[in-house]
C-alpha cells in the first residue's frame, strides 16, 4: 500500500548531515522545511542544495518549503539567562529597557506591547507556560502580576490571550527572507501569523516580484496561528494556496480545549475549497527524546490522516531530536494504518456539488470512474498540477499519479495527498503521450497485463488548465491499452 499521506520535516542540526538526510528521504520524507527563524541566508541556501543533491541521488521528488520567521513577539535576555517567577509576584515588561532583565522585569524585542494591551489582559509566555495579569501600563511600561509561575529564560515568546497584538505578519526580516527562498526557488512559503487576506497577498507580490527574473512562483501557506486569522480563514484560503494548522501559538491564543475541532474545521475547509493543508506541532514531541512515540500521539497523527490532512509536520523532532529518522518511520507507519481504516464515500463528495470548468469535470469524473470499476491508478498528464490537486481532496482508494513536464509542478505535488509525481518529456502528440505514460507505470511495476487505468489529459497537449479529455484502458501484453 502507497502511503497517501505526506510527511513534511524540519531541517536542523540533527538532520543536515548528508547521510542522515538521506536516511530521512528514504524513510519517506516528501518535504523538507527550511526554517527561517534559525541560521543565516547562507545556511538555508546551502542546505537547500543538499536537499536537491541528495533528492536527485535517490531520484526521490522532494518539495523545499521556506518558513518565514514573522514578528518577533519575545521578552529580552537576562542577567542569568533566565529566572524563576513566583505566582503573586509583580513583573515588568519594559519596551525601554535595554541592559538584561532580572527577577523583577525584562526588556521586550516588541516595542509595541505597551499599546497593544490594557488592564485585565492576560499575557501568556513560553507557549503558555507562564501566566501573567496586566495590572496597568504606564508609559512604556507594562506592569503584571504573575498568575502562574515557572522558568523564563531568553527571548521567550508572548501571546496575548484571545489575540489582539498589532505585530504585522511581515517584518523587514521577511521580505530579505522571501528573495533567499525564491533565489532557491523554494516550492512553498510558509507566512508566519497572517490575520488575514492582505498579508498573504502582500506576501505573494513579494514573492512574485522577487522571482520575476526566473519566472519562479512558490506556493504560498498561510500559517494558522493567531486567533484573528479564525473569523477571516476563508478568505486567508482565497488568497493562499493551503494552510498550515499551527497549533503551537494558535492554542496559546484560543485555548487547548479549542484546537481540535479547530483542526478539523480548518483542514475540511481547505479540502472544500480546493487547498492543501498541514498540520503542524509536537506531533511526535516525546520522540525528540525517546526512541518510541506516546499513544496519545499516536492517535493524533492517526487522527489528522483520518481528517484528511494532505500532510502531517514535524519540527524539533527531526531538527534537532536524538532520533529524527526513527520519528519519520512511525510517523510513515501510523498514517499507512490509518489510511487502511479510512472510509471512501465518492457519492457524498458529489451530492449538490456543481463544477463550472471543464477540466474540475473531467478529474471529478475520473475519480468517480475509477472508484467504480476499480482501477489500479489514475494517471493525470498535467502541466500545472490543478487536476491532480481537485482529485487528491477526495478520499479514494485508488492512487494518482501526475505525470508533468514542469519541474515545478512535479515537486509541488509532492505535498498534494494521495499524488505521486513524476517527470515525463513534453509531447505534444496525444496518443504519444498516453503510450509513455502507460510505458512509464508499467516499468515502475505499477500497472501489469491486465489491469485497467483512468488517464486524464488535455487537448491540445501542454496548455495549462486544458485538461478535457478522460480515458479508461486495459493494459495488454504489449502496453498497447491506449490504442
């Protein structure tokens, strides 16, 4: 069984060895996340080559996605590198302050605090660890008292409580960011705390401007994580072309109790709305540490797949984890058994629903097709990728494979659910086409004598969004089931 699921990981210290890299890709690694929040323009750019080096060795397609920083939303440093803050103790955060902090204040790296909250607030640090309650803000000045007390060690995050921080989703860090990611024309590009359209498509000019030279274009993602962004999703999805469910500073803002149902309504959207989506943090948390994951995770991987995630993340597990490579192989297992146990309900999908452009027709029916007569695979000839994505947001037993002459497309579908992406020459002829492709999965050992196929293609061959023609064949002893 091909696992539809697919596996995104974070690049670190623990993982940008070439050997364990390698070891990461064959364990079924599909996407390698460059974060930007660590390292320096250089350090990305030479781990994105290695990533592409080591890809083409094991003639594996992988996807490259570019994770912007955002705000920096953090108290300063200390004198000690941390201290110890004790419930009803008073505590200042101070936009002015810049020698180190101590037991009774620290500095901010967000000066605009100060304006951002009143008395009453709750401000939540270290992934919402600590607790404090705004007491009055004088100047700039934020006075609080401490209502659940712990360690807070340097440059550790804030969260406001419901949301509410102005920070705006793009710094000057950023926009430097996004033409390092598209000088290595990264397939994705992660934004980092989008409220809501606007910062996606400003995000997206950006890009498009910087990667006007090679006429590159990445994918861009909108990273779910402020609770401003929730009222907004469907329009954050309008301008995006999939989401990631953050659900390290999103639960901070919301609440934990919140976050599940939050999950499940963000990736039923995206799905509904033809995007893709990921979801993201401390999935396999305890295997940073221990060489078996918890059941409680366990079930939350099982659970996002059962949801229908296109892809499920991980973070400090494979960045700087003691056991990145076992993480992704029980990660690769949980989503294989998950898979097996899924329900495929093509009818439903259809009930009520209208399609308005001939090639959406064309993959809907495709899937249909091929769910009834039970094909072994459904082949998709695509230039940009769109047919296989709108096939890949319905559960389906039967696999896809987007045959592409576009590089970018081929590893932008690395991400798309239940898409196996493959290279193929331009051919500008049909049935020349539909006889390589068929040539194509019959030597991987994908398709034998005998089995029948749903191939999708567009008429003439190579027009982007042109995809009008479906076919159902039976592959004959001499691959002759196109004729």
């Amino acid at each position: 069984m091909t696992r539809a699921t697919k596996i995104v990981a974070t690049l670190g210290p623990a993982s940008s060895d070439p050997d364990v890299l390698e070891r990461l890709l064959r364990a079924g690694v599909d996407v390698v996340r460059l974060n930007f929040s660590h390292g320096s323009a250089e350090d990305h750019i030479a781990r994105a080559r290695l990533v592409r080096s080591v890809a083409e060795k094991l003639g594996k397609t992988v996807a490259l996605m570019a994770d912007l920083q955002g705000p920096k939303i953090r108290v300063g440093k200390f004198v000690a590198g941390k201290v110890m803050l004790e419930p009803g103790a008073d505590f200042i955060l101070d936009a002015r302050r810049s020698e180190p902090g101590d037991i009774h204040g620290v500095g901010l790296d967000y000066k605009e605090l100060p304006r951002d909250v009143r008395p009453g607030d709750t401000l939540l640090l270290n992934d919402g660890l600590i607790k404090l309650t705004v007491e009055a803000v004088r100047g700039e000045q934020v006075h609080t008292r401490v209502v659940l007390g712990g360690e807070l060690s340097n440059n550790k995050g804030i969260n406001k409580a419901g949301g509410g921080l102005t920070a705006p989703a793009l710094t000057a860090k950023d926009m430097e960011d996004i033409k390092t990611a598209v000088a290595f024309q990264c397939e994705y590009l992660a934004v980092s705390f989008p409220k809501n359209a606007t910062d996606m498509e400003m995000a997206r000019q950006l890009a498009n401007v910087a990667g006007e030279a090679t006429r590159h274009r990445p994918a861009m993602i909108a990273k779910i994580e402020r609770s401003e962004a929730i009222p907004h999703l469907a329009e954050i999805l309008r301008a995006s072309d999939g989401i990631m469910v953050a659900r390290g500073d999103l639960a901070v803002e919301v609440g934990n109790a919140a976050v599940p149902a939050l999950q499940k309504k963000m990736i039923r959207m995206a799905r509904e709305m033809d995007k893709v989506v990921i979801t993201a943090t401390q999935m396999m948390e305890s295997m940073i540490l221990a060489p078996v994951p918890t059941r409680a995770e366990v079930s939350d991987v099982a659970n996002a797949v059962l949801d229908g995630t296109d892809a499920v993340m991980l973070s400090a597990e494979t960045a700087t984890g003691k056991y990145p490579v076992e993480t992704v192989e029980q990660m690769h297992q949980i989503a294989l058994e998950a898979e097996r146990a899924e329900d495929v309900s093509i009818e439903t999908d259809f009930t009520n629903k209208r399609f308005g452009r001939i090639d959406q027709s064309i993959a809907m029916g495709a899937l249909f097709t091929a769910h009834h007569l039970g094909c072994k695979a459904i082949v998709a000839l695509t230039e940009s990728g769109s047919t296989p994505l709108w096939m890949s947001r319905h559960n389906i037993k039967v696999p896809i494979y987007g045959l592409t002459s576009q590089v970018q497309s081929q590893r932008r579908m690395a991400l798309y659910r239940n898409v196996q992406p493959l290279l193929m020459l331009p051919l500008v002829e049909r049935e020349e086409a539909l006889a390589k492709a068929e040539a194509m999965l019959v030597e991987m050992g994908v398709l034998m004598p005998g089995d029948t196929y749903a191939i999708t293609c567009g008429e003439p061959m190579g027009t982007p969004g042109g995809t009008n023609m479906l076919k159902v064949c039976e592959v004959r002893a001499n691959h002759s089931g196109w004729a």
